[in-house]
C-alpha cells in the first residue's frame, strides 16, 4: 500500500504528537510494515534538524507564504493609462502636429513651450485620448531626481521591494511620457539623457537594462525654451543644460487659440453665447495689447474658463468677473475691468464696484 504523506503525517502526530524523533518513526514504520527511508523521505520538509521533526512547521511556513507573497507594491502594468477623452475639447494651435508624431510610434522627443494656461498638456492628454494611447505624466519640480523618475527601493513590510519610477513604466509600456513643467528641474533631470536619445536606461541599482518597447516616446512642456524667465513672470524656472535640450527633435511654440476658437471652447461651458464671445474678444485684445509691451499681465484661456464658470456658479457676469480678476493688483483689474466695459456694452462697471463694496463692507 502506497502510503501518502498527509496520513503519515496525521498518524505521527496522533501516536508522538508534532514533535517526533527517530526512534519515533522508527516504532511507527514497525507497526505499520513500512521503511523507515521511504517514510522520513516523505516528510522531509517537516525535518528541523538531525533526527528531529516538528510536524506543525508546514503549516505554519504555508501561512507565511500566503502572507508574504503577496505583492509589495502594486504592479502599475495591470492599470489602464490612456486618458478620459473630453467631449468639450477643442483643438487647436500644434495639436494635429502632435498627434502625428504620438501616432507615428517614432522615438521623437517633443518640446513644447508657451505662455501659462494655452492648453500645452491638455492637448497633449487629448491626442493620446483620441489614438487611445497610454500617458504617463509627471508634473517636474525642482526636487524631482532619479528616484522620482526611474525608481527606486521601497521598504514595505520590513523588506525592500524595488519600485518602478514613471519612466521606467513608461519604457516597458511603450507609453508617451509627459514631462510637466520640465523647465522647473534642477540638473537631476540629466538622468534621463540616455533615455532622450532612445536607448533605454541601465538600473544601476538592480543591474538590469530596460529596451523602450515600441511607440515610447517623451513629449515635455514648458513656460519658457529651457532658458529661464528674464521678465521675471515665471519663478522657479530654470536654465536646462544645453546638451539635455539637444536631444529634443523639435519644439513647438504654443499660442492662445484665436478669438473664433476660444469662443466656441467657452461655448461648451456657457449657453450665452454672446458673452463668449464678448470674453474672448477681450482677452485678444489685452494679449495684443501685452505683446506690444503696453501691459505686464494677460488674459489666459483658463482664466476664461474660470470666469465662464464662476458665471454657472453664482449666474452673475459682474460677480464672475470680478472675482476671476481678483488674482491680479488692483491697478491691472482695474484697467481689465474697463476694457471689458468697453467691449460688452451690457456690462455695467459701476455695478461691479458696488458689489465689491457691499461684500467688503456687509453692514454697509
């Protein structure tokens, strides 16, 4: 008869108890005609030294098992990365460039600049959303190093457990890797240098090469060139290395869309037409005007949407618009606020201001 072992382990353990020894097996295999090398061949892994075993041991290592091969880290290739398409997206400016290069599946690093608020990372969302294309984006500071980037050991339980950084993810997924605000880093940021020129990356810490698969590609926005902010409107940008901007193929300088697009964005936020079309012309008005270098502030797209949307919440033009403008001094509101006047002629100013002075003043 074939004896298996979970039956000699459960005879064992009701003659002797867990904890047996050779003579123990010895009597057992006796009684039951057995050999005493084909017995303690079957429970083997219960041995904890020399002719002892402790019966229970199994159990116990098969619950530690169970416990800890459980993953430390949440393994982020079972998620899905391509991003929410927007029904009220609007496109505009460089964005069918953009999704050419995406949908090209080249290598092709892409730089893009302009001025704060013109939609550069929206649209960048929105042309992996139309091709149904995983993004990773990272929003750069400048204390984001390689750790952030590549990876790096995580302490989880009491182990270390090797964490992929949003690079690395990006590499093995063949993801677009949107660098936010790359103008913000500091010099740590040239540990992606190998990475820009398409080669992949060597983890120093693991020994191990990670090839970019197929359609990975880095696409990197910024307020200024990579130049830093003379004018002093974007603090905390910073001058990149020379070399690190070379590796990007081509830079593409976004503009605020035109009056007749930026009208039927707000559009899709606000019914009334026609102060959409009042707030549009305005900002193109105030941009001119500030590209000349008659004024220090501007209108930007998202300030638009700010306005048209604080208009849904308190069904107030006046109140929407002053409050929008409250980020500004009061000198440059002021001269905002009069121009508006001027283009929407509906709009009463005196109106804002004593509604600014009762809300300053409630007793009044």
């Amino acid at each position: 008869m074939t004896l298996s072992t979970e039956y000699i382990v459960s005879s064992l353990q009701s003659l002797y108890g867990d904890s047996v020894t050779t003579g123990d097996i010895r009597g057992w295999c006796a009684i039951n005609g057995c050999s005493y090398p084909t017995v303690t061949k079957k429970i083997d892994q219960y041995k904890v030294g020399r002719g002892k075993w402790e019966l229970s041991v199994q159990e116990i290592k098969e619950e530690l098992e169970e416990i800890y091969t459980a993953p430390a880290v949440e393994n982020h290739i079972e998620q899905n990365l391509v991003p929410v398409k927007d029904d009220n997206f609007v496109s505009f400016g460089n964005f069918n460039d953009i999704k050419k290069i995406i949908k090209s599946n080249l290598f092709y690093p892409t730089f893009i600049t302009g001025l704060s608020g013109n939609g550069k990372t929206l649209g960048v969302e929105q042309a992996c959303a139309a091709l149904k294309r995983e993004l990773i984006r990272v929003n750069i500071t400048i204390e984001t190093d390689e750790d952030d980037l590549v990876g790096g050991f995580r302490l989880v339980d009491g182990n270390t457990s090797w964490h992929n950084g949003p690079v690395i993810e990006a590499l093995e997924r063949g993801a677009i890797l949107l660098l936010d605000e790359i103008d913000l880093a500091s010099n740590k940021i040239l540990c992606l240098q190998s990475i820009l020129e398409g080669k992949g990356v060597f983890l120093k810490k693991t020994g191990k090469y990670i090839q970019p698969k197929e359609g990975f590609n880095v696409i990197a926005t910024a307020n200024t060139k990579g130049k830093g902010s003379e004018d002093g409107r974007f603090i905390g940008t910073n001058v990149l290395n020379e070399a690190f901007l070379e590796r990007f193929c081509v830079t593409f300088e976004q503009e605020y869309p035109t009056p007749q697009v930026e009208t039927k964005i707000l559009g899709h936020l606000c019914d009334d037409k026609k102060f959409c079309k009042h707030l549009a012309d305005w900002a193109d008005i105030i941009r001119k005007t500030f590209n000349e270098g008659g004024i220090d502030e501007v209108i930007s797209t998202r300030r638009l949407v700010h306005i048209v949307k604080a208009y849904s919440i308190f069904e107030d033009k006046t109140k929407a618009i002053g409050v929008c403008l409250n980020r500004f001094d009061d000198e440059t509101k002021q001269s905002f606020i009069e121009l508006y006047d001027k283009v929407d002629v509906e709009f009463q100013m005196n109106d804002l201001e004593d509604k600014m002075y009762i809300e300053e003043n409630p007793s009044f």
